[in-house]
C-alpha cells in the first residue's frame, strides 16, 4: 500500500499580545543603569567555593612557617592545606585557618571530631575568635554588630523614657504595675506617651487638691 499523506491545516502563528504600552508581556522589562552596577557589584564578589580555596601566597607563606613539616607529627612532610574549621562550616581559605599536614595526618583529623575540635580549640586560643573569617564575613558581622548595638541603644533609650511613667502610674494606683498593664504601656509609641504621663500628672494634682490637710476641716463636739 503507498504511503498516504493526510492533509493538515496551515498552523497559523500567533500574534504577540502587546500591554497599553506598547511593549510585549513576554518581553522582560529593561534593568536601570544604576541597577546594573549594583547587581555587577554583587556579581564579581566572589562565591562560597572561591573564598573557601587557599591562595598560592597563602599557601607559601605556611610552607614557610612550618619549614616543609608536617604540623600534627612533626615528621613527615606536610603536603596539604588542611582547613582548621572546615570549609563545609564555612571555613575560610584565610592563613588563621590553614594548617599544614601530610595526607595520613590529613586524613585523621577529618575523620576524628575529637581530634578535629582539639585543633579548633588551638587555633581559637592562638588568633582568637571567628579566626576562620575572611574579609567579607568580617564586614557583615561587624554591620551586625553595630545593627544590634543600635537596637539595644534605642531599646535602653525607651526603657528610660517609659520608666517614670510606669513608676508615675504605680504610685498613682498604689501598688506594682501587672504584667499585662507593662506590656500595654510599653506598646505606646512617644506622643501617646507623652499624652498619658500629662492625663497621669493632671489626675494626681487633682486628688492633691481635693485633700484635706491634718488639723482642719469640721469635727464633732
């Protein structure tokens, strides 16, 4: 039997469906210039992998410290680079976290946590804390630092404000705030605050006014 060729409608293309400007919904909107230094800024810093590898002048300079020898036993050659804290935990290829070890020395320390922590703990005494870090972590954990140090700082700061209204209202109450009434207090932002210590004050003067002094006032015969 010849092959039979059955016949198929012309496939028609579609149209592109443009939005109200003009411009293709498919078609990716164009990055801003100052958009594009940010993320080419971004983009040449360099990744996990890279900052975990050792420079060669790095490397060299370790050779040199540990004159060709093995830091663990002292006898065979070191021929590697271990990373202290490893690099799988973040572990930077910085000299403060580089040691250098032949492959059987290498190989215990990788396999022993013990033996692994009994290194760490060395390093940490020797170069301090976060002796593993690089630049790039130092940078962000300072900012960090200083993002915390600010909260704290304003966090004191309202602490200090809000105390002599808690201590206005305790005394005008006649007894220690609840829990429940702290949390409200602390929930006012300033201007609330400042208009509750003004009502607080204004009540207190009140009740001053309207009491009678020991020694006066109308007494019984």
């Amino acid at each position: 039997m010849a092959h039979q060729t059955f016949w198929k409608p012309e496939k028609k293309v579609k149209e592109k469906k443009m939005s109200s400007f003009g411009r293709s919904k498919k078609d990716k909107k164009p990055v801003p210039e100052w958009k594009k230094d940010i993320l080419a800024h971004h983009q040449s810093r360099p990744g996990s992998k890279e900052r975990g590898d050792f420079p060669k002048e790095v490397i060299a300079e370790l050779i040199e410290e540990s004159n060709g020898i093995c830091e663990c036993c002292k006898i065979a050659e070191g021929t590697t680079t271990h990373h202290v804290y490893p690099r799988g935990r973040k572990g930077r290829g910085v000299k403060t976290n580089g040691l250098r070890l032949c492959w059987p020395c290498h190989d215990r320390i990788q396999t022993n946590e013990e033996l692994l922590q009994f290194w760490i703990s060395a390093f940490r005494d020797k170069y301090g804390d976060r002796f593993w870090f690089d630049e790039q972590d130092w940078g962000e954990y300072n900012l960090k630092q200083e993002v915390q140090q600010k909260a704290d700082q304003e966090k004191q700061n309202r602490q200090q404000t809000l105390n002599p209204v808690k201590e206005l209202i305790s005394s005008a109450a006649g007894r220690s705030l609840k829990a429940k009434e702290v949390r409200l207090i602390e929930m006012m932002d300033d201007k609330q605050i400042a208009i509750f210590e003004t009502l607080i004050n204004d009540i207190v003067r009140v009740e001053e006014k309207h009491q009678v002094p020991f020694g006066y006032g109308h007494f019984d015969d």
